[in-house]
C-alpha cells in the first residue's frame, strides 16, 4: 500500500515576498489510489482500492473502488479531511463488515 505523503503541500509557509493567494496557489487532483485488501461477496473476491484526490477547496476526498474480473465498482466521496494521509487512515480503519455493505450497496 503506498501512503506517500501529502500532495500539494509545498515549502514553506512565509518567508520570502511574492507569495501567491493560497486560493489562486495549484493543486494536484490527479486521483491516487491505494490498494487496502480484499472483501469476498457472493462468491466472488472484491479488490478495496482507496481513491483520493485533492480539490480546489484544499481539501482531500476520498472514495472507493471495488474491482473483480474486470468490472469496478465506485462510491460517492466518502471521506472529507485536511490532509491525504487523514483520509487514508479514516478509510483503513473502517471495518470489514462495513466494506461488505457497500460492494452489497453497489451491486
């Protein structure tokens, strides 16, 4: 599983003229992923991927992704927090049981 930081957070805070609004400041919304294990459902196994991303509000949304034999599965954004690694830890925690619901939900 990679958990690889935060993207978009940069250098410093202060220092330094020039600095730039933080609202006009870029971001990365390319989508990482993170692959948290697998869930069985109905006699098939469900690879759980965690997909987050950073958006123009500065926050990290994240999501999952549920993949078996070629098809994939997504939910909503799930996940609102600060940073990507608080993302990441709210979904890793989240308990199987509940997992199983959503690919049910999904299906």
């Amino acid at each position: 599983m990679e958990s690889s930081g935060t993207p978009g957070e940069g250098g410093g805070g202060g220092g330094g003229g020039g600095g730039v609004d933080p609202q006009f400041q870029m971001f990365d919304e390319t989508p990482r992923e993170a692959e948290l294990g697998s869930v069985p459902h109905d006699g098939e196994n469900w690879t759980v991927v965690l997909q987050a991303r950073e958006c123009a509000d500065r926050l990290f949304r994240g999501r999952f992704l549920f993949r078996s034999k070629g098809k994939e599965l997504r939910t909503a954004d799930l996940f609102i927090e600060a940073t990507y690694d608080e993302v990441y830890e709210r979904a890793s925690n989240l308990e199987e049981h509940l997992i199983r619901d959503l690919v049910r939900s999904l299906l």
